[in-house]
C-alpha cells in the first residue's frame, strides 16, 4: 500500500534529540526550542515567535490573546479542521461560518464584511492546503477586529512574498507528523507585534512570568494571569530543529510531487473529468496537499475504494464544521452555503509526503487514470 503520509525525517534527528538528552534538558525552552523560534522568525519576519505544543494550542493562546469573552463572535470557514473553532469556543465564543471559494477552498473573503456584526471580535482564515487566504482584502474588512491566522498547512507559504502566519496579528502553525515540517506534536504561534510578547509568554508558562525569570530579568517568579501550559519539550523541538535546517529541501521535494501530479492529471481536467488545485498568482505555496476534486460524492467513494484496490491510500476531509453537532451548538453559518458542503463531498487527497518516490506516485497516477478509462484514450 503506498502510504498516504509518512512523517518528514532527515537523518539529523536521532542526533539533536541525543544532544538534548545530554544536556540534560528535555523540558521547554532549551537551546532546541530557542534556535527553532529563532529560525521561524528569521524566516517570516514576525516579532516573535513561540513554540508551542500544537497547532490547537497555538489558536487557543491567539485566543486568550485577542481577549475573547463569551458572546463574542468569531468569523471564519465551515471548511476546516474542528480546532479552527475550537479554540475560540473554550472561551466562550459563537462561531460564524462563511462560505469557502470554490477555487481556493479559502474563505470567501467577499463574504466576510455581511457576516460582521457589533460583536464580532476576530477573523480566522484558513490557509487551506498551504495556499494563502486573500489577506489583503482580509486585513482591511477586519477593520481594526483582530485576524488570526490559522496557517496549520501553511509553513514556508508565502502571501505576495511574505510569509504565510506572519500577515496578520496572530499566525498559527502545526508540526504535527502530517504537516511539511514536524516534531511529532507541536506548533507555534508567530506574534506581529511586541506588544503582545509578554502576555503571550505568561499564558504559554502556566500564567507565570516564568520566563522572564529563566532570562534573569526578575529574581522570582510567580502567578501573575491565567494560562496554561503550552510550552513543547526539548526532544520534541530537538526533532523540529533538524527539519528547519532542510526546510527548502523538504518543500522541494513536495513541490516536485506536486508539479508531478498536477502535470500528468492535467489531461483529465482538460475533459472535465477531475478539478485540479488552483493556486493564484500572488500565492507561493508549499505543496502542503494534493487534491482532485471530482463530480460528487459517489463518485469519490467509488474513487477512494478504487485507488485502495490498487493499493493506494487517498483520504478526504472535512465534514463542513457548521453541519457537525457541536458546529451547530456553537455556530451559525452566515450567509448561502454555496459552496462548502458541496466542494467538500468532491475533494479527495492524493498521498504526499518528503520522499515520495517517483516509482510510486507514477503509480498513484495510473491508478487515477484507470479509475477514468484508459490512459492512452484520455491522454
Ligand atoms: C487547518 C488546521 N488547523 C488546525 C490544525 C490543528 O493542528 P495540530 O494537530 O497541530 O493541533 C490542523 C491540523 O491538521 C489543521 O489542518
């Protein structure tokens, strides 16, 4: 079966996480976890960034953050994972739901402005398969409400050359084993401006000013807010460590992959047979996913079933966040859902990984193909 994912690994690994084992620190805030935040904001330009323990915990900071307060209102797609909202209901907020572009599978950025109201306290977009949101047209309906962005997928994107999760307040990134860099579990938030740095640090260390103290700058240390604890362990950000060093390598090899399908399924787009992702011009993404969309649903669960007989692994999600139980109880959706449910039923992910083989992604392809007819007659 080729696999639909498998964990990004460089080799270098094994060596770091031995390294903090000898230095004899493994919980937070090490050498590791300082050289990787150190290299996240070199490389989007953000104030400061945080490692935390995931990208559901980096939302949740953002979210204490942003100050929201039960009855607040939070905008963002049905079209997401469950922490997108998650995160933000914690504290009490209703979720409002929007639809999605049908050629992004973004938030719909012209539909955002009627789904604001006097309560609406922030804006989440969703970088979908590491293709950034229109953030332009994003940042100037928010009109002063906060954006945040959920940039899970969106590591080493970029938004008319800067980085993806550093072009709003407060950009969220996953390095969870799915995601193109990894530690295992983990993430980071990535903070626009100063301001927000030390209250960011106390909600991430229990609500203490801990930090302060491990850089000196206070004698003790003590319970100084709410938080949580949100801080990864060394031999997590030991394994992350080592990614960030072969980042453009590791991006590389997804976008050969990528460019790979997207060039041999293009005889079937051009019959109409399959949709192919669409990137615009102002977005470099990083190869995050690959998706077809087809004619309906049952055409992908007999797609899905297919590629399985032929021994390839192809998953879909999401079921539309505003159509799930909680989703109902803890959101409306805004507007004419035109197009979340029904794009979503027709999506289905192709395998993607770092070291992908051509052998095996060629045999993705043909299995695709056979799924439609033959090769040589669509070709
Ligand atoms: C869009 C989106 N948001 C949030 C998350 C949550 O990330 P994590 O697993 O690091 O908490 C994911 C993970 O798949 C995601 O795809």
């Amino acid at each position: 079966m080729i696999p639909f994912n498998l964990p990004p690994y460089t080799g270098a690994e094994q060596g770091y996480i031995a390294q903090a084992v000898q230095n004899h620190v493994i919980s937070g805030d090490g050498e590791f976890t300082r050289r990787c935040s150190a290299w996240l904001e070199a490389k989007t330009g953000c104030a400061k960034a945080l490692l935390t323990t995931s990208c559901t915990h980096a939302l949740e900071m953002a979210a204490f953050l942003a100050d929201i307060r039960p009855g607040d209102e939070v905008v963002m797609p049905s079209y997401t994972f469950v922490s997108t909202a998650n995160a933000f209901v914690l504290r009490g907020a209703r979720i409002v739901f929007v639809d999605i572009r049908p050629d992004t599978m973004n938030i719909d950025e012209k539909k955002i402005e009627p789904a604001l109201t006097p309560r609406t306290k922030a804006i989440v977009p969703v970088h979908y398969a590491g293709v950034a949101c229109a953030m332009d047209a994003i940042n100037a309906v928010a009109g002063g409400r906060y954006v945040i962005e959920d940039a899970a997928q969106a590591v080493m994107s970029a938004y008319k050359g800067r980085a993806a999760g550093a072009l709003a307040d407060f950009g969220c990134y996953s390095f969870h084993e799915t995601k193109n860099l990894s530690m295992g579990e983990g993430g980071a938030i990535l903070l626009k401006d100063k301001g927000h740095v030390e209250r960011a640090e106390i909600i991430r260390e229990k609500g203490t000013n801990r930090s302060k103290f491990f850089r000196g700058e206070i004698d003790k240390y003590s319970w100084v807010d709410v938080g949580s604890s949100y801080l990864p362990s060394e031999l997590n950000a030991a394994y992350l460590y080592a990614q960030t060093e072969r980042a453009e390598e590791l991006t590389q090899n997804r976008l050969d992959s990528w460019r790979y399908y997207y060039a041999e399924l293009s005889a079937l787009a051009r019959r109409g047979l399959v949709e192919l992702p669409f990137v615009p011009p102002e977005c470099e993404h990083n190869a995050h996913m690959f998706y077809i969309k087809v004619k309906d649903l049952e055409e992908r669960t007999k797609l899905l079933t297919f590629l399985k007989e032929k021994g390839v692994h192809a998953v879909f999600h999401y079921i539309p966040l505003h159509s799930s139980r909680a989703g109902r109880q803890f959101g409306r959706f805004a507007g004419e859902d035109l197009y979340t449910t029904q794009e979503s039923e027709r999506l289905l992910r192709l395998p993607l990984y770092y070291g992908l083989t051509p052998a095996d992604r060629s045999v993705v392809v043909e299995a695709v193909y056979d799924f439609f007819g033959s090769r040589r007659f669509l070709s």
